[in-house]
C-alpha cells in the first residue's frame, strides 16, 4: 500500500465520510474520488498532494476523468444528471441531463470526444466537445442494461444486457458488426461484471458464479471458462491489469469476489499470482491506472487505499521461462466448453482435460541421453538448479530483487497446501495470542492481524508453538516480508521451524542449550581469546548466540543485509545459520573486546552495528570449510527437508510430557486466574457499587450544603429586596401627594378655564341671534320692497298689454283715421310710456337707498361692537 486515505470530520463525535467511487486519469499519476456527501478530490501521486475541485452536495454514482481536456472530470449525480467540471478553474463546465434512474457508468472514448452513460434503463451517447446528446438506447424494461461501453482504442461500442445478449456497434453509424453466441448451457452463468484488454480482443464476463468466461471478439467466439478457488461465490468487479511490454494483449485479470479480496489471475497459465484486500479489510471497487502502476480501491469501511503493483508483483515475479516448442496445437473452433475448463491453482497448473471425442496425435521427445544430469537432490520446482543457483550466489552475492520471492519458494519447496491451510485459519485466534498486541505492540493493524494469524496457525499446527516465547520474534521478518501471502508467510516459518531449528525445542522450555553449545565449541576452535573474553565477564551463550538466533538476526541488521543473508542461509545446509551465529561474532570480534559490562553485550546483541554483511557471509563459507568434523554442526543436523504436499507433517521434536504438563499446568493457571479474575471482578464490582454509594452520599450531603447556602443567599437577598421596596413605596407616596397637588391645581385652573369658556360661548350666542334678528328684519324689508317693485311692474305690464291690446283694436276698427290723430296717440302714449318709466326708476331708487342706508347701519354697528361676529 503506497497511502490509506480516511477522510474525518472535525466534529465533536467525528465520522468518516466513505468514499463511493474513483477514477484515473489518462496519465494515471492523478486521481479523482467521490465520497458519499458529493466532495470530490484529486490526489496527485505523482507530487504528493491533493486538493478539493468541488462540492456535489450529493453522493456521486460513477466518475471519469479521461477526458480530452486533461482538467475536466465527468460526475454522476444521485440526481441522475451528469456534470462536467474542470479541475483547475473549480468551475461548472456543462450540465447534462436525460437519465431517469441512477447513472453507474460512465464509458469515455478513446479519443475522449465521445461518451456513454449507462442506467438500467437506457445508454445515451455523448459529443464531449457540444455536450449535446447524440443517441439514447431505448429498451424494454424486463431486457434491463448491464453495461454499455467503448472498446479500447476503437470506434466499437459493446452493449451487454440482462438477458446475456452481447452486441457490438459501430460509433458513427450504430451499425451492429456482430453479436456473440448464447455462452453453453452447461456453464451459463447470468453476467453482471465485463473486463476487455487494451488490444480489444478479449472480452471476460462473469457474475454470481466463481466461473469466468473468456471471449475472443475477433472469432466470436467463448475460448475458455476458468473455475475461480471455491471461496469465490459471485464476481463483482473485473478489470485486466496493463502491462507496458504486452502490447496490449493483457494477461493478468484483477477479479474483485464476494468476500472483497481482489484475486489477480494470469488467464493463460490460470494461476493466481497475488491478492490485496482480505476479510477484515474488504474492497468494495478497485480500479487501474492505465499505465498499470498503481491500484485505487474504495475499501468497505469507506477509506481509499492506492497500492503499488511493482511492489505487488515483485513476489511472483519469475525469470525467463526455458525454451520450449510447439508440439501440436490444434485449431480454437474445434474445442467445446468441457475442454477448455480450467481451475486456478497458485502452485502447478492444471491443464486442459482432454476430450474423449477427439484423439490429438502428440509426438515424443526423446531423451538427450548426451546431457549432464543433475541429482535428485539438486532439481527444484518450476525447472531451477540448485548448484547453479549457489554459484550465482557466490558469484553475486544475493539473489536478484527482481526473482528472489520466487527463488526462495523454490529453494524451500513450498507445496502451497492451500485446503491444510484454510482449516489451519478456520480455527480462528489461537487463544495464546488473543493479546499479542499488549506484548508486541505494532503500528500497522495489518501486519499485527497477519503476524497473529501466523502464529495461530503454527499453534494449531503443533501445541509446543502456543508457548514458545520467542515465535513472534522468529516468525516477525518473514510476517513483514510476505505479509499479502499468507500461505506462502506460514510455509516459510514452517520450514525454517522443521530444518534450520532442529533440536531447538529438546530442552524446552529453556533455550536448546545442545545448539548453544555447537556454537560455543565451533567458536573456541576459531576464536579462543573471544571465548575467554566472554567467560572472563560471565557471558554465556545465551547471550551471545541465542539472541541472534531467536530473532534469526532481524534486530542487528537492515533489511537489504537480512534479505541477503537469508539468500544464502536458504540456499545451504541448515548448519549455515549456527555458523552465521559464530562469524558474527568473530567478525565482531574488536568491539566485543573492548565491553566489559554485561549492558554493553546485551545492548550490542539486540541493536544494528557497523558491520559488513558481506565480510560476515564470507566467514561463514569459511568456518564451513575450516570446522573439523567431530564439532562441525553438518554432522549433527539433518539435511533439508521440504514440507509435504496435501497435508503438513506431524510436529513432534519436543519435549511431549513437558509440553503437556506445562500445556496443563497453564490450563489449570488460566482457569484459575479466570476465577480469580471473575472474583476480582465481583469484588471491583462490590467496591464500585460502594463507591458508587459513597460518592451519591456525599454529591447529596454536597447539594444540601449547596442548597442551604443558596437558601441563606437568597433569603438575604430577599431582604435587601424589601428595605429596597420600602424605600421605593415611600419615594413613590411623596411623589403621589406632589402629583395630587399638582392635578388639584390644574383642575382648579381647568375650572376657571371652562366657566370663562361658557361665559364666552353664552356672549357669543347672545350677539349671534341679535345679528340673526337683524339679518332677518333686512330680508323682509328687502322682501317688501322687492314685493312691491314685482306688483308694479305686473300692474305696468297688465296696463300695457292692455293698452296695446286697445289699440291694436282701435286699428283694426278704424283703419281710415288720419295721420295726425294717429300721430297723436302715438305721443300720448309715448308720454304715457316714460311717465311709467320715471315712477319705475323713482322707486327703484328710492330701494337702493334703503338697502344702502341698511348696510351703513350694520356696518357702523360692526365697527363699534367687533367681537359680536
């Protein structure tokens, strides 16, 4: 694991926010990631760093971050839509809508101008540079879409649907180039899960089944069915694993199981090389960087683990395999399903079972009876030598990095006895380790469940392991080494335990005092002056030799020193480590010397020193050399023995009856100190409860103290609050009689105010009838006159009439007068006329001057009197 990413809230309870999805971009050095509140991060591997690009406010279903515009990412929102959002800026770019159901994939082209979204109920494909929808894949809703994506490095879309039906299209024309056959009933499975390798050739599918079907797109047709370990039930995730220098044609497949540990499976050897996630630490979804260097997985506990798959592979990295040709081979098109079932295995492949319908002629090597042949003894697994292996040692010094994992298992004969060792595990925590930690505490969780898982497995595997005191320290640097393959972690112990701790369990308890004395009788043969120091000062072997065996030299020296030491200690005689005890020693020889205190020798013994472990590793070839035969440690060891297949040997080289009286003996100790610890328990529990009492009694004695001392406080404050009142209350009385006064007075002045107002109003009233009388008095004078001046002005108009009706008559009676006497009567009545005029005028004058007469009495009556109006 290159990091675990937990992202905390900083809040009083804190809480992780889980990470539901995450995405490579096209270089593979960065990262996006969504968490379940819509944050989305990009981490960059490459400079260490990482940075908030935006906040969702929503869980994201699916994310993309292979775009043409190396910025911009593409999200799925649990709002169906689909956003795109540049990296850089933090900005919106487009908001694409149109899906009905969660989005769960997004399929980007290799160009990156394209893309597909895919929902169970439809595939809409998109032109990244508009953002318009170019076609939406409409389906009948009990068909159901898995999934619809881009063929690497091609313009072919595959569909597969929930009827396992599997189409390929063209992008530009949707023209469907072909579809593949119905998968044979024997082995049909219903396909949830699709994986493609980068050359576009073969398609894997799987589904709730530890069955894989492998396609080949260009025949159309199913090539191979692989049978995943049995504790695979259903396949949830699938994706091959990129290789720079296989051109495309990947090998390996990362299959993600039910139980979420990813499963990495060559799919043509079908062996499994490795595995990340476990049972403790499942994986909910992985994916690859492109470049196939590192691997995201959003874990089920919701953090974010990136993994390094050099690091990954380094294990079961192997050399070049020998040449070999083809004996015979035989068209695809004629294999059916039952020829090409093969199992995974993680030791010898299992080949192809052979057809009984159809016979395959095979031709027979013959023997190269001119070639060297080598001892049994010297043949390992998987095709290496031994010897050649020992001289490239000793020509080199330590095996390459690159093959050492593989070398080692070789060198060990590891049968890898996967069903001995799952019933190993299945028993669960050995009950001598259930607090493995309290003694050995470990800082990554990880290491501390697999090196406690390891020794339970060696405890169950034989009773002396559960109490042997130094296991931990012996199996710890192989725990470290091969701490994701635990098999192979346990096989390895196991193996050093049988060969190179031979007769170390014969004085058990005690450390093997026959091995320490091997040691010491080697070492008074090479280095007396040495031995003499250390008997000189009371160092005893068990000093000077037992620590560097118990911990198989892990405390004195550097990793890269260990790993080369142990290339040479497997590739020899067990004796080779008793006599790495001695060259230590001799090689350290100077300092040792010069300690004189028994602290210094122990310091020296559990701590690195400057030391060369090349110089040391020479010595011992010497000391194996020089030693005589009656001290030398090969005459009392027994040679090499790998552990058997199928089942693991009966571990026995022990002491039985110790064992078991201890086994007993700390049986009976455990029941006791549970007893004594249920009756410390009843007894803490007791003293809890009077505890408990004692502390209530006196919270209540201190509340009723509390509670009169506020009783006290309050009631003083209750007095002060009364003499305040009292003093208030008299203020306020003082203040009443001034305000009595007060409003006696202004009702007083108010009184006098309203009887002048009265006496005012009464005036008023008394000059306003008088004006009254005489506004009346003035209009019936008026009333007269103009009564008056109406008569004679009708009396005049009735003489008129009657006088122009007279003599209209006169005219009309005698029509014959002369002009005078008509002349006449004109002038009569001309005189008649302006006599009528003159009294007229007469008395309207005599009107007007009564009027004026009135208005100058009523205004020399104003003028004397003004404030009657």
């Amino acid at each position: 694991i290159i990091v675990n990413i937990i992202h905390n809230t900083s809040d009083y309870h804190p809480k992780v926010l889980r990470f539901l999805n995450v995405a490579f971009d096209g270089s593979g050095d960065s990262l996006i990631a969504g968490d379940h509140q819509g944050n989305i991060y990009v981490f960059d591997l490459y400079g260490n760093r990482f940075n908030l690009v935006q906040r969702t406010a929503q869980a994201c279903t699916a994310l993309a971050f292979n775009l043409r515009r190396k910025s911009e990412f593409l999200v799925a929102l649990a709002d169906y839509s689909i956003k795109c959002f540049d990296t850089v800026t933090k900005e919106l770019v487009s908001w694409m809508r149109g899906h009905e159901s969660s989005v769960f994939s997004i399929s980007v082209h290799a160009s990156g101008k394209y893309a597909i979204t895919t929902s169970s109920d439809t595939a809409q494909l998109w032109d990244l540079d508009t953002f318009q929808r170019k076609r939406k894949l409409n389906i009948r809703q009990s068909v159901g879409i898995q999934k619809v994506f881009f063929l690497p490095l091609s313009n072919t879309i595959l569909s597969c649907f929930k009827d396992n039906s599997i189409f390929a299209w063209e992008c530009d024309t949707l023209f469907c180039k072909y579809q593949l056959p119905a998968p044979p009933e024997s082995s049909s499975i219903l396909y949830r899960v699709f994986a493609v390798t980068r050359d576009g050739r073969i398609l894997a599918a799987g589904g709730k089944s530890n069955h894989l079907h492998l396609w080949c797109l260009e025949a159309t047709q199913l090539f191979r069915i692989i049978q995943m370990p049995t504790k695979v039930r259903a396949i949830r995730h699938l994706e091959f694993l990129p290789d720079s220098f296989d051109a495309g044609s990947n090998q390996v497949l990362g299959v993600l199981s039910q139980d979420g540990i990813l499963r990495f499976v060559n799919i043509q050897t079908c062996k499994l090389l490795f595995e990340i996630g476990s049972l403790d630490e499942g994986i909910s979804s992985s994916v690859i960087s492109p470049h196939g260097r590192y691997i995201a997985s959003v874990m089920e506990n919701g953090s974010l683990n990136v993994y390094s798959v050099q690091a990954l592979t380094q294990e079961i990295n192997k050399p070049p395999p020998p040449l070999v040709k083809v004996i015979e081979d035989f068209p695809k098109n004629k294999l059916s399903s039952i020829d090409l079932k093969m199992k995974v295995t993680s030791g010898k492949v299992q080949q192809p079972a052979k057809s009984r319908e159809s016979k395959i002629q095979t031709r027979i090597l013959k023997q190269d009876l001119t070639g060297n042949f080598e001892s049994k003894e010297n043949e390992l697994s998987d095709g290496l030598n031994k010897k050649r292996l020992q001289i490239l040692l000793k020509g080199y010094g330590e095996y390459p990095t690159k093959y050492r994992m593989f070398i080692w298992r070789s060198l060990l004969q590891l049968p890898e006895n996967h069903t001995a060792f799952s019933s190993l595990i299945d028993k669960g925590t050995h009950v001598a380790f259930l607090n493995l930690q309290k003694k050995y505490p470990i800082k990554s969780r990880k290491l501390l469940r697999v090196l406690q898982r390891t020794l339970s497995a060696l405890a169950h595997w034989s009773v002396i392991f559960s109490d042997t005191p130094y296991l931990p320290l012996l199996a710890f640097p192989f725990v470290k080494l091969f701490q994701n393959n635990q098999l192979i972690c346990f096989e390895v112990v196991a193996t050093l335990i049988i060969n190179w701790c031979q007769h170390w369990f014969e004085y058990f308890p005690n450390p093997p005092i026959n091995i320490l004395s091997m040691i010491e009788n080697v070492l008074a043969f090479h280095d007396k002056e040495l031995l003499q120091h250390f008997i000189d000062h009371d160092i005893t072997s068990q000093l000077y030799a037992w620590p560097l065996l118990e911990t198989v030299f892990s405390e004195v020296l550097t990793r890269e020193e260990w790993l080369k030491l142990f290339d040479n200690v497997f590739s020899n005689h067990p004796s080779f480590l008793l006599m790495t005890v001695v060259a230590y020693n001799v090689c350290s020889r100077a300092p040792l010397l010069n300690c004189n205190l028994k602290d210094d020798f122990e310091y020296f013994f559990h701590h690195r020193n400057n030391l060369d472990i090349s110089v040391v590793i020479r010595e011992v070839y010497r000391l194996l050399e020089t030693t005589p035969t009656d001290i030398h440690p090969d005459s009392m060891l027994d040679a090499f023995v790998a552990l058997t297949k199928g089942q693991y040997p009966v571990f026995n080289q022990y002491p039985k009856f110790i064992v078991d009286y201890q086994s007993q003996e700390r049986e009976r100790i455990r029941n006791d100190e549970l007893d004594y610890l249920r009756e410390r328990q009843t007894v803490e529990d007791m003293q809890a409860e009077v505890d408990q009492q004692r502390f209530e009694d006196e919270a209540w004695y201190q509340k009723q103290e509390l509670l009169r001392k506020a009783e006290e406080t309050r009631r003083e404050m209750l007095l002060r609050e009364e003499e305040k009142m009292i003093q208030q209350r008299q203020r306020l009385a003082a203040v009443k009689r001034e305000l009595k006064i007060k409003e006696i007075h202004l009702q007083d002045a108010a009184r006098r105010r309203f009887l002048k107002l009265q006496q005012d109003q009464r005036e008023m009233e008394l000059r306003r009838l008088d004006d009254e009388i005489g506004r009346k008095n003035l209009t019936r004078n008026q009333e007269a006159v103009a009564k008056e001046m109406r008569e004679d002005a009708d009396a005049y108009r009735r003489k008129v009439d009657l006088e122009e009706h007279m003599f209209h008559k006169l005219i009309e009676t005698d029509q014959t007068q002369n002009q005078q006497t008509q002349k006449w009567k004109e002038a009569e009545e001309k005189e008649f006329y302006l006599t009528s005029e003159k009294k007229g005028a007469a008395l309207s004058d005599a009107s007007r001057k009564w009027f004026l007469n009135q208005e100058i009495s009523a205004a020399v009556e104003h003028a004397e009197n003004p404030c009657n109006k």
